[in-house]
C-alpha cells in the first residue's frame, strides 16, 4: 500500500527529531506544539512505525526506525528545495529549448531573422525551428511538440491564444510586363480580366479567394500551387498575377524573371501576424522573450519582406 504524507510532516519529523522536543520543534518552526504533534502521530500511523518514545520530562527520544526515517525525510526536503529553486530559475532565465512553429507561407521571409536576434540576446537556449501548414502548427501545440507558433489569425481554436503582431495589407504580385506593373497602387477590381495564379494552401487560399468575393467577382484562377517559389516563378514567365502579403527583400522570381509587387487599393481585410500559444495562462521566459524580439523587430521594420500597415488608436 502507497503511503500518503505531505512535505510538512517531513519537516516536523526532522525538526522534532533533532531538537528533541515538540514544543521546541514548534518555537523553531512557528507553528503551535499542537500541529506539530498532531502531524507527527497521523504520520506515525500512516507508516506504521513509532518514530519517537514519548518522555514527559525529557521529551522525545527518536526510534531507531525514527532515526532511519529521519535521515530519508531529510534528503526528500532537499530534493524538494532543489526543485522548488529549480523552478524559481526557470520562472526568471531565459534558458532550456524553445521549439518555434512557422507557417510555411512566409517562413523563409521572417523566421530565419528573428532566430538569429533571439539566439543572439539569449545564447543559452536552444532553438528548433518547424515549417508547418496551419493545421500542422495547430497539431503540434497541442501535443507540446511545439511550444509557440508564428502564423495568420486563420481559424484560431478556442484552446489556443492569439497575440497579433502586425498587419499585413495585400499586394499583388505581377510580371514586369503587365499594364499595372508601373502603378503605385491598383484595385482589385482592375485585376479582373486578368488569370490568377494562387497559392493553395489550407486556409490561405480561402482568404484570397474571399478578396475577390468583397470586390463582388470571381477569379479567373488558372494555376493552383503550394509553393511561394513556384508562384513567383508562374508570375514571372507571365502566367498570370498573385496575391499576397509577404514578399523577399527582391524583385526576382527564383528563375530569374523580374516582378512587380504592388500595393492593393479599396481597404481590403489584411492578413494579421501573431504568436499562437494554448491558452494555458503561464509562458516560460523562453516565449516571453520570442515574444519580445518579434514585437521589436517588426515594430522597427527590421525583417525585409514585411510591410506593416499601422494600426489606428
């Protein structure tokens, strides 16, 4: 049968132990002599063991089973001291691994940057860094095989907690060739003669398919992709323009063909970045301080690619 006892009654047992006496043992501790022997006789009878003989005028002698007993208590008070100290640094260092989700959409625009400044400021953490789609990220929160992602607010789940950190308005990719290439600006609707090349991923493509809906048309979609690269590259060869709201720090397709990548008109709803948590109430310093370095990056538009669009007070 598991024995029950609780760390309190440890520390009685030692305290009475070594000072000899219940009465000092409660002075020592600052608690009445009256729970310290309360606490000892209930630990006596759930170990089955007289720990202590009982001397009205010398008080308590300990058994030698007390004794034994005595030194195990004494080694359990101080592993729990260790991780009751352990715990406390833990609460206050930036230290251990931190394992960092990021939607694969704009993964390689923004989560190669903020690594280096957090593994920069916090060199004793060990960072790991996963490329997942949506639902991967989701997933992986949830069996604490990840323990902060970096996504679009795109069917957020009620067990998990979305902290924005930009706002990101959509652009359109074109080739250098297209008649609004040269624009500053152009509506949606100036787009809707000409074919679609979209990103297909989960979720993602619902949101810029639902650009179109809001401008009152629908698109002439003429390619379907999972791969921004390979977006880009369609657009490039004149295949057709895109939507997005990341982009490189360049105005190449990876083969080579130039792009153009201009800002959308109308007030279109924008894509808002963010970390995604699950709402457990408590975050290690590990993602308090990812947390911190993504708000000063993109608060001083340090990551290229990221054109945040300033939220109004």
């Amino acid at each position: 049968m598991q024995s029950r006892f609780t760390l309190r009654q440890l520390q009685y047992l030692v305290a009475v132990s070594r000072l000899g006496s219940i009465v000092a043992a409660a002075d020592h501790l600052s608690v009445s002599p009256s729970s310290v022997s309360s606490s000892i006789t209930q630990l006596e009878a759930e170990l089955g063991l007289a720990l202590f003989v009982r001397k009205h005028a010398s008080g308590m002698a300990t058994t030698q089973a007390g004794q034994q007993l005595t030194q195990a208590a004494y080694r359990a008070l101080e592993s729990a001291k260790a991780v009751s100290e352990l715990a406390n640094l833990l609460r206050s260092t930036v230290q251990g691994e931190l394992n960092v989700g990021c939607l694969l959409t704009f993964a390689q625009i923004v989560l190669p940057r903020l690594r280096r400044a957090y593994t920069e400021t916090y060199p004793d953490v060990r960072f790991r860094q996963f490329q997942l789609h949506q639902a991967g990220l989701i997933d992986g929160l949830r069996d604490a095989s990840l323990d902060v992602a970096l996504t679009y607010d795109l069917a957020i789940p009620t067990d998990m907690e979305f902290v924005e950190l930009a706002v990101l308005p959509p652009f359109a990719i074109l080739p250098e060739n297209h008649p609004l290439a040269l624009r500053d600006s152009i509506t949606i609707n100036e787009l809707a003669d000409s074919p679609l090349v979209l990103l297909d991923l989960p979720l993602s493509s619902a949101y810029f398919l639902s650009l179109f809906e809001q401008a009152g048309f629908r698109p002439n979609v003429v390619e379907r992709t999972q791969d921004m690269a390979v977006v880009h590259s369609l657009v490039g060869n004149g295949f057709g323009f895109s939507i997005a709201n990341t982009r490189p720090d360049f105005s190449t397709a990876p083969d080579g063909k130039p792009l153009r990548f201009v800002p959308l008109e109308d007030n279109l709803k924008p894509m808002r970045m963010g970390l995604l948590c699950p709402t457990w109430g408590f975050q290690p310093p590990t993602i308090r301080a990812f947390s911190d370095v993504c708000t000063a990056l993109l608060d001083n538009a340090a990551i290229a690619g990221i054109t945040v669009k300033r939220r109004t007070t």
